[in-house]
C-alpha cells in the first residue's frame, strides 16, 4: 500500500509543473468571447431559466474511461443542455458510433494499460488538452481511474461532477480491485457534487467516504439497450435468462442451486447463462442437471443481448451484494419482468409487484418460488413487463435522466461561484489587515 502511495505521489508531481505554468498563462489568454462566456455561466448561476436563450446554454465535458453506450447515450441527450464533449475510448465507443449524435463533439482515445505510466500520462495530458480546449462549464466524470484520479485536483479550476458507480469494490470483481479503494475515494472527494444510481448508494458514500448529504444526487441509471426491441414476445416460453459480468457478488450460484426446485414444476424450464467474468468451472461443478443450462461463457454481441432478451420468459438478477444495474433497464426495454435480490439500488428501480419480483439475497427457494410463481402465470408476466417498459419510458427515460443530471450541472456550478468569491473575502480581508498594521 505504501509503495503504492509513493507511486501515485509521483505521477502527480509529473503533471504539476506542467499545470503551474498552464495556470499562470490562462487568465491572460481569455480572449474576448470566452469572457462573454464566463459572464454568461455566472447570470446563469445567479437563476437564469435554462433554455431561456441559447447564450446561456452549458458546456458540458463528459469524460469517462467506461461505459460506451451509457455515455453515448448521456451525451446525445445533454445536448438538449448546451454543447456537448464526449472524451471516451474509441474500443468501448466504436459499437455504439450507429446511435452518437452527430452534434457531439466526440473525441476518443486509444486507452492504455494500467500497467502503462508513461502512456498513461500522454493520455491524461491529452484529455487535458481537449478539456482547455473546449472551456466547459462543467466536466462530468464516470467512476474513476486509478491513474485520472490522481489528476482531479489539477481541474479545479472547472466544476466537477463525478457518478460513482460503485462506492465500494464487489466482491470477486478482480477487475476494479486492481485500483486501490483509497484512490477511488480520493477522486469522488475532488467533486463539488456526486451523482449515484441508488437511495442506498446516497447511505454508503455519505458515511464511508465522507461527502456531504447534500452534494450527493439521486439519479436512475438512464434506459440502455433499446436497439431492436420491436419483437418484445418470448419465443421459448419457460427461458430463464442471467446476463451480465460474471463474478462472485452476482450470486449465480444461488440461481443455479434454484434449479432442482424449478424443475420439479417446471421439467421443460431452462436457465441461459450469458456473459463471462471469473473462471467458470467453479459454477458448472454446481450444475446437478447439465442438460437445464444454456451457456454462452463469453463477450455477447448486441446482436445476441436483443435476441437472448427476445426470446426470454424472466430475466433473474440473484446478486448478492451491488450497487446499481444496467441488465434492468435492458430487461424493461423488452418488457420483461425482473426477478432480482433487495440489495445496493435494485429496489429503487425494481418496483416488487408492479415492474417485478424483489427475493432475500443468498436464498435459493426464495429465488425459485418467485421464478416459479412467473412461470405458472403468463399474463403476471406480460403485466410486470409492460409496467417495466412504461417506467423505462418515463422515470429511466433520456429526458428525465438529463434534466436531473443538468440540475447537478447547476448547482456545482453555483457552488464552484460562491466559493471563489468566498475565497476572494479572505484574501481581501488578509489584505486589508496586513495594510492596517503599523
């Protein structure tokens, strides 16, 4: 850990002297319109009506190392907002250009290891300079890097919004533990306002990472995989469908324990096992019934996600401990019930009895009851899924999600004012002290 801290310490040295004399030149390089802009965020923040004209629209820097279609589509629907900077990596953009509209400024990246300190660097300096270049109003960064993070405190010079995703690291999940939870935390304490999927997510960054109630926003996890979803009917009749990442604290073991009890009402019932993750062995050693399971242990194309989601009966999220989901969303845009575990976000967005079914995490015959009950009631299952895809087109809509992220834009903005002119107080006064003696 502390060779760690020492590493870190020095990536940011690396960046500070080249921010130093980037600072001293900014204020003199402000030509004529960009202080028109300036004047125009601060009537902004002082109340003016967005929209009211579009003198007073946000620029918007949307910067994100994950998250290809949800950025994407964050990034078409702020354009309602303001000008808009999409800085993504061009692999996890690339299967999503078909729907990035064209009023984006994209501009993607080739992104480096994390093993890669040098690449890394290039990388950040480059955002950086993409940032300068189009003065935003505010920059909205997802997650965390464990090399970006380090950079955050250089862009306090702009309002900054983060979405935590995960405040802290799921169980199994190798792939986010490779950064250390104190780097995460320290760059979610860089924002001037957090945006979280969840009411339960609002708990744990308040009281584990120390951010104040107040800066921390609730907003629903905006409506993804919406692609060709006219054919919504299930076209096997009793599929029971888990997709996503595979790894420990998505608690499919518990699903596959659920199998015998389906079984004994359901003979024909079968459970499709999309996504890859950890090693599965471990999984199919718990499978007492081979022949119940379809398995697709890999990347799944968009392609396939629309026709496995097409073709199921019930999607089953049995996790065991998360913060929020993209696999409901999905479900609710092919009308499909849910079936999911009280955990992190998912009852925020799963409404038990009207969008789906909520079941106590780590308990299989609760899981199979509640699958069970789905199956033997194909008009339940059409309701719950027509309830599902009215809630995506209303609460999870772009609309909705957009105007609640611009609001955040707002009020870190506002704040980022009063705390300069705050500043400007205290030097005053200092000043004015020091006059003052003899």
């Amino acid at each position: 850990m502390q060779g760690a801290r020492t590493t870190l310490r020095r990536f940011q040295s690396g960046l500070r002297s080249r921010h130093s004399n980037h600072r001293q030149q900014s204020k003199s390089n402000l030509n004529p319109a960009e202080n028109k802009r300036v004047s125009e965020t601060t009537q902004l923040c002082a109340g003016v009506p967005a929209g009211a004209s579009t003198a007073h629209r946000l620029r918007v820097a949307f910067v994100s190392y994950d998250f290809g279609e949800y950025c994407i589509k964050h990034a078409n629907g702020l354009l309602g907002t303001g000008n808009v900077m999409l800085i993504i990596p061009r692999e996890l953009a690339d299967p999503h250009l078909s729907i990035l509209d064209p009023q984006v400024d994209f501009r993607p990246f080739d992104k480096p290891r994390l093993r890669q300190p040098l690449r890394q660097l290039a990388c950040i300096r480059w955002i950086f300079r993409q940032i300068r270049e189009f003065q935003p109003d505010v920059i909205h960064f997802q997650r965390g890097h464990l090399w970006f993070n380090l950079a955050m405190p250089f862009l306090k010079r702009y309002s900054l919004v983060v979405t935590i995703h995960d405040p802290r690291h799921h169980a199994g999940d190798r792939g986010s533990q490779k950064t250390p939870q104190f780097v995460m935390d320290f760059g979610y304490r860089q924002a001037d306002h957090v945006i979280v999927h969840g009411s339960q997510l609002k708990e744990v960054v308040a009281t584990e990472i120390g951010i104040p109630y107040n800066k921390i926003h609730v907003i629903p996890h905006i409506a993804i995989g919406e692609r060709n979803t006219n054919e919504v009917s299930e076209t096997d009749g009793q599929l029971i469908l888990f997709f996503g990442r595979i790894w420990e604290y998505k608690g499919l073991d518990y699903l596959i324990r659920s199998q015998p009890i389906i079984s004994q009402q359901f003979p024909d019932a079968k459970i499709m096992i999309c996504g890859e993750g950890e090693n599965f062995q471990r999984y199919r050693q718990l499978m007492s019934d081979p022949d119940k399971f379809i398995v697709h242990n890999r990347w799944i194309t968009d392609d396939e996600q629309s026709e496995f989601f097409q073709r199921a009966s019930i999607v089953v999220l049995p996790y065991i401990e998360t913060t929020q989901s993209g696999v409901v969303p999905v479900a609710y845009a092919h009308a499909k019930p849910v079936i999911a575990t009280r955990t992190g976000g998912l009852p925020d967005i799963i409404e038990d009895g009207q969008t789906g079914i909520l079941v106590d995490p780590k308990n299989e015959v609760q899981l199979a009851d509640a699958i069970v009950q789905l199956l033997r009631d194909k008009h339940l299952r059409e309701s719950l899924g027509q309830a599902g895809k009215r809630k995506l087109e209303t609460d999870l809509s772009q609309a909705a999600v957009t105007k609640q992220t611009a609001d955040v834009y707002r009020a870190a903005i506002a704040d980022r004012k009063s705390s300069k002119k705050r500043r400007q107080r205290r030097i005053k006064k200092s000043d004015s002290v020091s006059t003052a003696r003899p």
